[in-house]
C-alpha cells in the first residue's frame, strides 16, 4: 500500500501583531516631539527589534531575515545618533540621515529583487513556501516560477515608488506632517499591493491541479481562520 508523503509543513506566521507594526511609528513620533530624535530613534528601534525576536519565537522561519534586519536597525540608530551628538557630519539633518537611510534601503531592495527577476531566482519563489505551505508539485510548475517573477515586480514597483514618494514628501513638508502621511499611505499603499499580489498569484496558480486555493493556503498557515 502507497503512502501519501504530506510536504513539509512551514512554521506560519501565525498571526502576528498590529501593535508590533504600530508601536514603533508612535513611540517614534511622541517622543521626536516630546524628547528628541535619540529618544525617538532608541524606542522605535528596540521595539521593532522586540517585534522581530517574537515572530522569530512565534515560529516564523525567516533564518537569517531576523539577525540581518536587527544588524541594519541598529547600524541605522547609531549613525543617528551620531550625528545627533555632533560625531559624524554629513551636512544635513539627523531626520535627514535617519529617513535617508531608509529610503535608500528601499531602492535598493526594489533593484535586489529586480535582479533575482532577471537571474532567474525570484525572491517570492523563495519566500513564500517559507510561510504557507505549498505541495512540491505547485512549487516544480513552470507557471508557479512565472507567477512569482511576475508578483516580485508588483513587489519592485512598491519599493522604489514609495521610496520616490518618501523623498518628495520629506523635501516638500514639514516633519510632522511627512511622518504621519507617510505613514498612513504607506501603509494604505502596501496594503492594497499586497492585496493585488495575492489575488495575481491566486489566479495564476488556480490552474495547477496540486493547487488548493489561497483561502485553504491561507487557513492551513494559521493566518485566517
């Protein structure tokens, strides 16, 4: 008698936190006002630090994601705060360096994940069999390979747009309102991104017989119930 060998099942994400996404922007904000950027910059980074460590223990299987993500918040923090206490000069503000730092990170991820593309190696065809759980027979399809190339660009053409956004909206408003309607559209934005992502690659995997559907995907990694 055959056995039905199940492929390995990936840890989840399991949910995750709205606080964990929250946290960091508030604690940032009030703080920047009340206190000053090294306070704003110490918060938000340990508590985007602590939201990482607890996805990582939630059983979110992201290897070396967590330690690389740590390194480059605290890299970030530092150089801040360094030109905040006047050892470092690069002739601009510490907002400046602190959300420079970030929106250069952007383009350079959009560019990264634009090269997997051309290379052959799509980063969501790595990633997503990380956090749902998908037979082998989905991942082998010629038309998974081409649903993740084309869902990596969605994922391209947010990065680097939201990073042009980033940049016109910093040199064109004050702090405060280029913090809270940064926030709020990109989060917005990311949203409705994600949103078509998924649908696109609903629709591009549906025809594979080994193919359950993204509800039944989504139920059997925990993330909707």
């Amino acid at each position: 008698m055959s056995e039905t060998i199940e492929p390995p099942r990936p840890k989840g994400l399991h949910g995750g936190s709205n606080l964990d996404q929250l946290m960091p922007v508030l604690l940032f904000f009030v703080l920047f006002n009340l206190v000053n950027i090294v306070a704003a910059v110490i918060a938000a980074t340990a508590w985007s630090i602590k939201a990482g460590i607890g996805r990582k223990r939630r059983g979110l299987d992201i290897g070396w994601w967590l330690p690389g993500v740590t390194l480059y918040l605290i890299i970030r923090a530092a150089i801040t705060i360094a030109v905040q206490q006047e050892y470092l000069d690069f002739g601009i503000s510490p907002e400046a360096v602190y959300f420079g730092i970030g929106f250069v990170t952007k383009f350079l991820v959009g560019i990264g994940l634009a090269v997997t593309i051309l290379i052959g190696k799509p980063v969501l065809g790595w990633a997503i069999p990380k956090v749902v759980p998908l037979a082998p027979e989905v991942i082998a399809d010629h038309r998974y390979e081409r649903a993740m190339a084309n869902a990596t660009w969605i994922v391209v053409v947010y990065e680097v747009a939201s990073a042009i956004w980033d940049v016109w909206l910093f040199n064109n408003s004050g702090f405060n309102l280029f913090f809270l309607a940064r926030s709020v559209t990109n989060f917005v934005v990311s949203f409705i991104f994600i949103t078509i992502g998924l649908m696109y690659i609903d629709r591009k995997l549906e025809p594979i017989d080994a193919y359950p559907g993204l509800t039944e995907v989504l139920e059997s990694s925990g993330r909707i119930s």
